[in-house]
C-alpha cells in the first residue's frame, strides 16, 4: 500500500492508503488523508485540493487536460490537483 505524507501548517501527516486510490475520494468517506487534506468539488473545477509534489512525482501520470487548464504553469512547479490523481507508489505532498 502506497505511503502518503502531507505537510500542511507546520505540521506532517503520514499514512497509507489502498493501491490505485484518489485521496480526494479517500478523504471524503473520512478515511486517511481525512482531515488532513483540503479539497472542495473533487472534480478538479475549484483548485482547493491543489498541492505541490515534494516527491513522488516520477510515478504519477501526466497531468490530464483538467490540471492543464486550472493549475496552467503551476505545473511546471510541481503543482497537481489532489482530485485527479490515482496514486499507486508512495507520495510526499504540502499543500497550503
């Protein structure tokens, strides 16, 4: 099972959730990254679930064409939306 750890206020966050989960779809049946993950409509209209990717990165797939046009050069910072990432390899993220 795949190792998330969020920063968010100072503080760190660590847990493990099924292979192939959303953290979004996750935190809304409060389950781990509940409550620590901030996220609105979980369909990556609103960016409340954006976080930077600290790492991890190199086993998520490509930004679809929904981060493209939310987050546009955030991107290239390292920015992803929460939502629309099925994670299934361990992750370390900070969101704000």
């Amino acid at each position: 099972m795949p190792v998330i750890k969020i920063h968010k206020n100072g503080e760190a966050h660590e847990g493990e959730i099924p292979d192939n989960s959303n953290m979004v779809v996750r935190a809304g049946i409060r389950q781990f990254p509940y409550p620590h993950l901030t996220y609105g409509c979980g369909m990556g209209k609103c960016a409340k679930c954006m976080c930077k990717i600290i790492t991890g990165e190199t086993s998520l797939p490509e930004p679809n064409w929904k981060e493209k046009k939310i987050l546009g050069s955030k991107l290239e910072q390292g920015y992803r939306l929460a939502c629309q990432l099925w994670i299934s390899a361990d992750l370390e993220l900070s969101q704000a």
